[in-house]
C-alpha cells in the first residue's frame, strides 16, 4: 500500500508485494485475461504474455478495468479485441473508455472492442464459461466457472461479499476455487478469511487459492490454513 511501513509492505517476502487481481488463462485453442486492472501493462510484461484472444470482465470498478487501454498491443495483432462483460458493466467500459468503442475511429493502433453481453453461458475455444453472479456489497458482480470435457476446472470469484446457495451447488466438487479472502477482520463488499474457508468447506474443491488480497493478510498466515488451501501470490500458476 503507498505510504504504508507495516510489515506486509515492509515484507522481504516477494510474494507479499501483491498488485490488483487478475487471470490469465492459456488453452491449446485460445487465451483470454479476466479483468485488465490498474497493473495489466505490469503484469502482462512480468509474464511475457504475447497473446490475448479475448478480455472477460467481473465488474466495472476501477481496480479491474482500468489497464482496458493496454489491450490495444493484442487488439491490434488480431485486429479487434473481443470484451465480454455484462450488460452494466459494458455500459460503464463504453462510458471510461469511449474514444476504443467509436467505431469511426480510423488510427489503427487504439484498442478495438468487439463487445460481447454476457447472459448466458459461453465458449472460448473448447472452454465452456459460466457466469457466476455474486453479491459485491451492495452491487452484483461476476464469478466464472471455467469447463473443459465436462469437467469443472476453475471456479473464479475474485470480489464477493457471500456466495449464494445455488452458486455453492453449481461449483461443488471443481478442482480449483480462487475466492476472495480480503482480511480476517469482516469487511463490507469482501469476504473474510472465515467466511472464504467456510464456502470452500461447502465447495470441496481440490485446491482453494484466496485472491483479492489485503495488506492486513501476510503470505506467512497460509501456514495456519487448512490442508490443500493457499494464499495465490503474483506470478503463481496452476496447471491442468
């Protein structure tokens, strides 16, 4: 956190230096990021990502939208970007990022949307994509549920306040559930560590990985996890 000196910035542990939260998701067909926050350029330079066939979005805070305009390298090299997104969250990329979504814009280097309303479960590639709504305080944001060959891979809920019951039962038994897990202390548009550990007690996935991470939540607290449960740091990969 900028002006802080508590011991998680202060921290010699690299995996504590944690910038905003995001996937990059590579299959043999295509690739695609969840979310383009603040860090993307950062991020997609540290990782030497050379390829971005699509952009997903959760919601429209600026924490997740606001490296959108970095999309353009990618855009450019396919000659369009497709954007999925819901119906508001859409509606607030078009409002920030206007100059991308005129279509009459002739410079062929900006960033050129393709957008894509999510309504219903989708395909990239042989990836099956299942939108996930979820409370974020007062507003409804989305999780995804990633699937290839009928098998639930990746439950991704990166910003939720609870998990309702039918999306508890549409996920159980996925092998990986990356889950926000803000704090210890109750926060009011994130889960605690608690409240994440007790979703993935219901879930019972493989793997549970807490994303969304506060300065308040050292790497170091994993030891006092459950078996099989992790604290997802910068850079970490998991591969099926």
């Amino acid at each position: 956190m900028i002006g802080c000196d508590c011991a998680v910035c202060r921290s010699p542990d690299p995996r504590d230096q944690r910038l905003r939260s995001s996937i990059y998701v590579e299959t043999p067909e295509c690739s695609w990021v969840v979310d383009t926050g603040t860090d993307f350029r950062t991020q997609a330079l540290r990782e030497s990502i050379r390829n971005v066939d699509a952009a997903i979005f959760t919601h429209s805070h600026t924490d997740h939208i606001m490296g959108f305009d970095d999309l353009r390298r990618f855009s450019h090299a396919r000659g369009s970007m497709p954007v999925y997104a819901s119906v508001e969250t859409m509606r607030d990329l078009e409002r920030v990022f206007r100059f991308a979504f005129n279509t009459s814009n002739p410079i062929p280097y900006y960033l050129k949307p393709e957008p894509h309303i999510i309504d219903e479960p989708f395909k990239l590639g042989e990836t099956f994509i299942t939108p996930l709504p979820v409370p974020h305080g007062d507003s409804i944001v989305n999780g995804y549920l990633f699937s290839r060959a009928d098998q639930k891979l990746v439950a991704y809920l990166s910003d939720c306040s609870a998990v309702p019951d039918s999306i508890i039962d549409l996920i159980a038994g996925v092998k990986v559930l990356i889950i926000d897990a803000l704090r210890d202390k109750p926060h009011p548009t994130h889960l605690s560590v608690d409240q994440a550990l007790e979703i993935a007690l219901r879930v019972q996935p493989d793997a549970t990985y807490f994303t969304h991470i506060c300065h308040e939540l050292p790497q170091a607290a994993e030891s006092r996890l459950p078996a099989g449960t992790h604290i997802a740091y910068d850079g970490l990969r998991v591969e099926f």
